[in-house]
C-alpha cells in the first residue's frame, strides 16, 4: 500500500466516522469508518517502514565501492638495469 493510497483510507474512514448521519439496517456505517481509518494507519505505517528499508540499501549501495575497485594494486620494484 503506498502513501497516498493510506491516507485516502484514514480520510475516507474519518468522513464515514464523523461526518455522516446515515443508518443502515445491518451495517454499522461508524464502524466501517473506524475500520478504514485503522487500515490506513497501519498501511501508513507500513509505508514509511518500507520506505525506510529501501532508502537504506540505495545509501548502502552508493557508499560502498564494487569489490573490483577496493583492492589495492600490488607494485614491485624493478631494479634498473645496466
């Protein structure tokens, strides 16, 4: 669930929760609005903990060098020759 579509849920379950006086017989139209906006805080949540698990293998990713370009390049010595 991305961003977006988490807050659309909380807005969504709170305009069912507080701002309309609809009765249906057999469905609770408050709890159905309690519902989705506890949906949304959770995939709220969720998003922002997954975004945070990504951001940190793309930092992880950049600051550290392919194994090719951290080994050191051996140098010897060659005496001159006369």
């Amino acid at each position: 669930m991305t961003i977006a579509a988490a807050i659309f849920l909380i807005a969504v379950g709170a305009i069912l929760r507080y701002a309309t006086n609809v009765h249906v017989e057999g469905v609770s139209i408050d709890t159905v609005g309690l519902i989705l906006m506890i949906a949304g805080v959770v995939g709220l949540v969720l998003s922002f903990f997954q975004e945070a698990i990504w951001s940190d293998r793309v930092r992880r990713r950049e600051a550290v060098a392919p194994p090719e370009e951290r080994v050191p390049v051996e140098r010897r010595e060659v005496p001159p020759r006369y």
